[in-house]
C-alpha cells in the first residue's frame, strides 16, 4: 500500500509499505477519507504536542472512514463490504478506567497518529471492530471521517452541561469550535456566542449555530458555560471573567502547556474547571445528530488533495476560507470534476 510519512526531520515523503493483516478482534479499513486536524498540522510543523514527540517516521491523520476489507479471527466475516467511521482509539480494557467506562482515558492508549502510533494517511489500517462504526448509505465518506471531531463537539458540550434554553460562549472559530457550536445548537441552547478575531470566520460560525459573534474582549451577558477552542491563555481568561456563578468552564483547545489563571475569580464563583483531550460513547450520538440534519459535517469541507498532497493538506488552515480539509489515500492528486467542491466519490478524481 502507499502512505504518507512525516519524518523527524519534517520532512513529508509517500512511501509503498506493506498492507496491515488484521489482528484477531480487528478489521482491515480500505481508507477512503480523512480529515485534517489542527493536531495534524502541529505535528508537520513543531515534531512534537506536549510529551509526544516524532522520533521516527509518523504517519499522521485520525479522522478517518472506509470500508472494511478483511476481518480478524472472532470477527463476523459478514462486515466485509461494509462502510464504516473510525474510532482511532485502542485503549486496554484491563486498566482501571477502561472498565470503568472512561476508556479514552486508558493510560496505554494506542491512540491513530500519536507517537509512536501510525495513522490513517495510508490506503489500509487496522482497527478493532468495535471502533469501527457502520454508517448507512446516506452520509457521505467525508461526513463519516468527520465524526471524530464531532465527537470531540460532543464531549465538550456534554462536559458543560449547559441545558435547553441555556446560553454557552465558544472562543475560536475554527473546525472543532464550529462542531461545538452545532452540537450546542442541536441541543437546544438559546444562545450560542462564538468569540473569535477573524472576520471570514465570524461570519461562517452564524452559518453552523452560532446566534450571535463577537470579536475577543468585547463584552457579552454571563454565560451558563464556556468552552475553550482557541488554546489562547488570553481568550480562557476572558472566557472565564463571563460564566455565571456556578457555571463551567470546558478546556479544549491545545496551546501552552501553562498559563495563569484567575484563581480568586474560579473560587468566589465556584466555577467547574475540566477539560476534554478524546471522547468516549460518542458515535451514536454523531450517527444521530448527521442523520437526522441536525449538524451539518459535509458544508465544513472547503478543501480537499490526494496523498501526494499530504504537505500542501497540512498548511491549508493558512488558506482563507478554509474550515476543513480532506485527504483522500486512493488519489495521487486530487481533481476535482464539473463542481470545485464535489467529492471524488460523487464524480470521477484522478486514480493512482
């Protein structure tokens, strides 16, 4: 198979390695999505997030669908055929908190594209058949590669508890707080507040749920909770300065690995100060919100490149305009046919 590999040096090469045999329990993906995510990006451009650190040939890319291919011993042979969204994630259902059901929590957690774990830009991955979720013929193989960051929209919104009729402030505009805004939407929030400085992107964040924008440091009514997307220590503290008393404050953005906060202010308003790095039980409710329209996945793809691409994939968050990009491992080079923003699997791209 080919795949697309980030060096040490990073540096990005597609290279023919051998296809991956399912494990017993697992299955073999024929990948036909992936999505671009900002940890993707950081990885190209900084080798590291934190304690992970590129010390040999990664391949990136975690939000991913296909159909499966082959299957492992223990896995019913029926699933061969079947379109699926990855859940990237293999954590140890021994430790403590697996069996507990905070399985995304797993201290051994083989996490896709997270050092030294590959990912997903490649044509096959192996995956256990629990994590891969089928998806009916109705959502689109980019909407499927989409779920996982929807799924980090949901564990965000379901962090803050913020309830039908409440009111929620998002800092940032980008792809992940453009989910949370949808799932705050489809949760019936009254007032759903995107903080972010970037005019083009104010005014997409009113497209996907947002009632109201605002540029950063301008004033707003107290919010029931605030989620975080920007990693920005002068957006959390802002954030923070206008949730109620008694409200929460949900962490999801990566930016430094410390900053100040306004201690005084979490004490005297009792405020609930939590983060969100991965999700746990959160396909269904993705299969769910996308079925029924209630967030809208396919409109967030503004760009989409074939494996050879892979870098060009990479830096296009510094595309204006671009919400979402999309890779797609069978394409050498991406083409699109009579409509621009028309996926290869509706019109005919360039094969390898």
């Amino acid at each position: 198979m080919r795949a697309a590999v980030l060096h040490p040096d990073l540096s990005v090469t597609t290279e023919s390695r051998r296809s991956p045999d399912p494990e017993p329990g697992d299955v073999t993906v024929a990948v036909r999505a992936v999505g671009v995510c900002g940890s993707d990006t950081h990885y190209f451009r900084h080798g590291r997030i934190g304690e992970f650190v590129v010390r040999e040939p990664l391949v990136l890319g975690h939000e991913a669908a296909g159909v499966v291919v082959a299957v492992g011993e223990g896995v019913d042979p029926g699933r061969v055929g079947e379109r699926v969204s990855i859940e990237p994630q293999r954590p140890d259902p021994t430790t403590a908190e697996s069996r507990r059901g905070d399985y995304h929590l797993c201290p051994h957690m083989r996490f896709y594209a997270t050092p030294p774990v590959d990912g997903a830009f490649a044509e096959f991955v192996t995956i256990g058949a629990d994590f891969a979720h089928p998806v009916p013929p109705e959502v689109s193989d980019e909407a499927a590669a989409l779920f996982e960051p929807l799924s980090v929209g949901i564990a965000a919104m379901r962090k803050a508890e913020a309830s039908v009729g409440g009111s929620v402030l998002i800092a940032g505009a980008g792809p992940i707080g453009l989910m949370v805004a949808q799932v705050a939407r489809a949760s019936g929030l009254a007032r759903i507040v995107v903080s972010e400085p970037d005019a083009q992107r104010r005014s997409r964040a009113l497209e996907f749920g947002a009632t109201t924008v605002i540029e950063p440091g301008t004033g707003s009514e107290p919010v029931d909770a605030f989620v975080d997307a920007s990693g920005v220590a002068g957006a959390v503290r802002d954030g923070l300065a206008r949730v109620r008393p008694g409200g929460r404050v949900v962490l999801v953005g990566m930016g430094a690995d410390s900053m100040e906060l306004p201690v005084s202010l979490i004490q005297n308003r009792e405020l609930v100060l939590t983060g969100v790095f991965r999700y746990a039980n959160t396909w269904p409710t993705a299969l769910a919100l996308v079925r029924t329209g209630a967030v809208d996945l396919d409109a967030m793809v503004t760009a989409r490149f074939g494996l050879d691409q892979l870098a060009d994939a990479l830096d296009s968050d510094r595309t204006p305009g671009t919400i979402k990009a999309v890779v797609y491992p069978s394409l050498s080079r991406y083409q699109p046919g009579p409509g621009a923003d028309t996926a290869p699997n509706e019109t005919e791209g360039t094969l390898r």
